[in-house]
C-alpha cells in the first residue's frame, strides 16, 4: 500500500484534473518504482524536470554524483564537461547535469501517470 499526501489523495475521482481509478493505481505503481529505486536528492531533481518541462539542464554545487549515481547509472542524467570556475580540491563549486532524452521520456511518463 502507498500512502499519499493530502493534494495526491484529493485527486482522486471522476472529472477534470482528476485521476480515475486505473491512472491512480499506475501512479502509485509509478511511486513505488521512484521510491524504491531514487534516494532524495534524485526524487527532487527528476520532479524539477517534471515541474519545469522547458529545462533540460540543472546546476548543483559540485561533488554530489553519489547523491545523484542512480540517475547517472540509469541515464537520465548525464553531466555536463566542466567549465572552469573554481575548485575545491577535486570537485567544481558548480557542477551542471543535463537531462538525457531517456531521462525526458522517464518524466514525461511518470509526470503523466503513464507505466515508466
């Protein structure tokens, strides 16, 4: 059993920007497979992409590809060269993450309820 928030159970039912019964059944479906397989910090950047449709890049301070290593892992974040800019040790202050075309289709569907 998933348990949704307010705003997510309150979509339930018949009628516009509702989900019926077989959209919120995939979409709890679709949880379960987010949740299981994406820490956090991921869950945060693929609902940004799902948010902002228009983005296909987003920067975050450098060193953070562990928090990141599924989406890395699966493809549907690569990251970008780096640029220069300044360095602490090994890591850029800014490291930026491009959203791969499997990564655009992964939010799409999970953004529309759809099997991913």
């Amino acid at each position: 059993m998933i348990v949704l928030c307010a705003n997510c159970h309150g979509l339930k039912g018949e009628g516009p920007r509702k989900l019926d019964r077989k959209s919120l059944k995939q979409y709890k479906l679709n949880l379960a497979v987010v949740n299981g397989r994406y820490g956090d910090i991921e869950r945060r950047v693929l609902e940004f992409f799902a948010v902002n449709p228009g983005a296909s890049e987003m920067y975050l301070p450098g060193g953070l590809d562990i928090l990141l290593a599924y989406l890395l892992i699966d493809g549907l974040l690569e990251k970008a060269p780096p640029a220069g800019g300044i360095y602490f040790g090994p890591y850029p202050m800014y490291q930026s993450y491009i959203l791969t075309p499997a990564g655009r289709e992964f939010v799409e569907r999970w953004a529309d309820a759809q099997p991913i």
